[in-house]
C-alpha cells in the first residue's frame, strides 16, 4: 500500500507538470484582447449620429430621413434624460 502511495504521488506531480505546461503555452498562443468598457451613462443613438460627420448625408436617401426624423423625435422628447 505504501508502495501504491508513493507511485500515486510521483505520477500525480508529473501530471501536475505537464497540464501546467500546456496552459503556460496555451496562454501564450491565445492572449487575451482588450475589451474596451462600455460608457457608463447610455448614450442616444441620435448623439451617435450628431457626432459622426458624413459631408453628405443628405443624399444618401431614405436612412439619412429616418435619421433625422429619429433626432427630431429624440430632440422634442421630454426631458428624459439625466443633468450631467
């Protein structure tokens, strides 16, 4: 039975070894990417489409109307959102 032990022990440290080998190279193969944060207060898609300059978007046809029609709504809703 000590015997048995001692075998156990032995193998089991190997064992130990080697997974910890394959995560250390794993690890090194597949970093981690960065994730940006999301922002901390939501954000109106009509602000998205305020800060984004387009020189024509005017002419890009039935989206641009949505697009302001979707701001014009936004902009005349009460106020719903929070004073910075």
């Amino acid at each position: 039975m000590v015997a048995c032990y001692a075998v156990g022990w032995i193998l089991g440290t190997i064992g130990e070894l080697i997974v910890a080998q394959h995560l250390g190279l794993y690890a090194k193969r597949n970093p981690i990417p960065e994730v940006i944060p999301a922002p901390k207060e939501p954000v109106l898609i009509a602000e998205l489409a305020e800060d984004q300059s387009v020189p024509d978007v005017a002419s890009s046809g039935a989206g641009a109307a949505q697009v302001s029609q979707f701001a014009q709504t936004a902009q005349s809703a009460p106020g719903n959102r929070k004073a910075a």
